[in-house]
C-alpha cells in the first residue's frame, strides 16, 4: 500500500506498511539521516521534525498519521522562514559539542519561532525542555535561540 507525504515539500509516494514510523522511512528509504535515533521512545528529541510547522518526534510518529501534511526535517531547514537564523545563531554561541542532538534542537527552535517570534526565556526553556542534551549546551541552546529571535529582521537569507 502506498502513502502519499511530503518531505522538504517534495512528495514522496512511500510503499510502506501503516505502522512503519516516520524516523524509519527518513533515515532508511530516503537517506535523510540528519534526523537522528536516541532513545527510539519520544523522550530525547534527537529525531526531531516538524509536521504542519508543530514539532514531533519522529521515532514514535507513524507514517499513516502524516498522510497529507508538510513534514521539515533538518535538510529542509534553509527553506523555512526562520531556519538559517536558527542555525546562524547555534553557531555563533557554539550551541553544540557532540552534536547528537543539534538536529532535533534547531528544528524544535525554528518551530518555536514560527508560532512565537519574539519568546522570552521561559517560553524557550518550556518548549525546548523536550530535547535532550547529553552533553550539556542548554545554555548555549538557551542563548542562541534567543539571539536568532532577535535577528529577525533579514528573513532568512540563504
Ligand atoms: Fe525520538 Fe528520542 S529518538 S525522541
Ligand atoms: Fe551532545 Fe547535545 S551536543 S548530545
């Protein structure tokens, strides 16, 4: 059976059973790994992508359940409007170390930003408390995303 969805908006025709998941279908049949495996049970954030602009974890999201929508993984993030401050701002404040969880941490911020331009640090700190960092760059994570919401006069660029 065959599963319409669009990825970085291009459609995808995928023949796969309802239950595969997302994480599953971008990493092994579309060769998108910038999404990554951690926990495989939606409690780090490392798989992180966004569905219709809300943040999900695609380890746990099924495949039937995106039918139809727009789905943003980190290789689409310089098409989204907030997406290279996003990432511009990550590293200026090297906002990283191992990196594992980058990905999932600038989608989640570039969905923030979408639906909340200007958040202050609470709001950061709530909405980014489902990703998880081992290696502890909250702080950095925390700053950059707040810098990227204050630079949000140029739009992107490229
Ligand atoms: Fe999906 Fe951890 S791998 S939440
Ligand atoms: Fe290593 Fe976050 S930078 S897990």
């Amino acid at each position: 059976m065959s599963t319409a969805i669009h990825i970085n908006g291009a459609r995808h025709e995928i023949d796969a059973q309802d239950q595969r998941l997302l994480l599953d279908i971008l990493r092994n049949e579309l060769g998108l790994k910038g999404s990554h495996f951690g926990c495989g049970a939606g409690n780090c954030g490392a798989c992180m992508v966004l569905v219709d602009e809300v943040p999900v974890y695609a380890c746990n999201t099924p495949l039937w359940s995106v039918a139809g929508k727009q789905v943003l993984t980190v290789e689409g993030l310089a098409r989204h409007p907030a997406g290279a401050r996003v990432q511009r701002a990550f590293i200026k404040h090297g906002a990283a170390q191992c990196g594992y969880c980058t990905s999932g941490m600038v989608v989640a911020a570039a969905g923030l930003l979408a639906r909340c331009p200007a958040p202050d640090g609470r709001q950061i700190r709530e909405h980014m408390d489902r990703n998880l960092c081992r290696c502890g760059s909250h702080l950095r994570v925390i700053r950059a995303i707040s810098d990227a919401a204050a630079d949000s006069g140029d739009g992107g660029g490229s």
